[in-house]
C-alpha cells in the first residue's frame, strides 16, 4: 500500500504519506477544486486514512490466517457452509466501489478451520484492487491449498459502482461469479446440494 514499482524487476520503494497526499491535492485541483479552501484543506489526509483501510488487504498473507485448524471433529466429513459475508471493494479499473456478498463452502479432509478465518480470507482478498473473477478465485484457491480438503465451493454476487453509477448506469446489475474445486466440480449431486443450500 505505501511502495511503488520502481522498476520491471519488481522492486519496491516506500511512497511517503506527504507524496500520497500531493496527488490527493492534485486531483483535486484537476477536477476544479480548490484543495485549501476550508472544507477541503483536510480532505488529502482523510483520503489516505481511508485508503490505508479500503487497501490494507495488500499488508496480510491470507494463507497465513488459515494456519491455525482443528483436528478434534470427531469424524466429521460433511459440508462445512458459511453464507453471506459482506464485503467491500475496489475494482481496479477505475478504483470504483464494489459491495457485495460471498458464500463458502468446504469438505473437510482431516482438519476444520474457525468460521471466522473464512470470513477474514474474504476480507483481505477484497481489500486490494480486483476484479469479481480474481477474486473468487484467489479465496478458493488459498482455502485449498492451505487446508487441503477434499473440495471448496464459492460464491460472490457484487454490485459495481464502475456499471451501477457510471458509464452505462445499469443501477440494478450484479455480477454472480463462481469457483468450483474437488469433489464440488466432481460431484453433481454435492455442487447441487452447496446451490440449494445458499439459494
């Protein structure tokens, strides 16, 4: 969130919040403002407050949240199902809102998580600039590979501001994207139980 590319090798160098907050200053001036008049004079440093949140997904490890599982199921083997988490993002074409909800599901192996570490994968996943796809690919793919079970299922429906308010201001369009993995793309009848139970 405070770096920026230096070069195509990828290496990062700190941008300062007094940098940050200039082409704050700067942006508003292009849109015609007058960035120290009284009701803005502060807006720079509110906008990088704010974006230190909105982007603070770019400072975790997600996989690193998932790290601490549970054996003690005593057998259990069914779907384990978390629905509706709210999220809130940004999509990176036009750093445009993106409010939404996410539903997901996975078939334990040997080991189960805390619901709430579902929750915070979605969190930090969409608090960095995406798209819908990526997103739910990026969460499927972590709780995958970091637990290893014997398949995840997930579901985001978002509105997009970048649609719902500007360009072709479809104020109702959603988007529904999905990713299936394991036994939830192998098996019809489990892919169809997880839709019904979110439905």
């Amino acid at each position: 969130m405070q770096s920026k590319l230096l070069n195509n090798n990828n290496i990062r160098v700190k941008v300062s919040d007094d940098e940050a907050k200039k082409a704050v200053k700067t942006l508003l001036e292009w849109i015609g403002e007058n960035p120290d008049r009284e009701g803005l004079s502060d807006t720079p440093q509110r906008v990088i407050d704010s974006y230190k949140e909105y982007f603070s997904g770019y400072l975790e490890d997600p996989a690193n949240i998932l790290k601490k599982t549970f054996t003690e199921t005593s057998g259990y083997q069914y779907m384990v199902l978390l629905k509706d988490i709210n999220f809130y993002s940004h999509c990176e074409h036009h750093i445009a809102p993106i409010k939404g909800v996410a539903h997901i599901a996975y078939y334990p192996n040997t080991k189960v998580v805390g619901i709430s570490k579902l929750a915070r994968i979605v969190e930090i996943y969409s608090k960095r600039l995406q798209i819908q796809e990526r997103l739910t690919s990026e969460i499927a793919n972590t709780i995958n590979y970091t637990l290893k079970p014997k398949g995840v299922a997930v579901i985001i429906e978002a509105s997009h501001s970048c649609i719902n308010n500007r360009g072709i201001n479809q104020k109702l369009a959603k988007m529904k994207t999905h990713a299936l993995i394991g036994c939830f793309r192998n098996d019809p009848e489990i892919s169809r139980r997880f839709f019904q139970l979110i439905s």
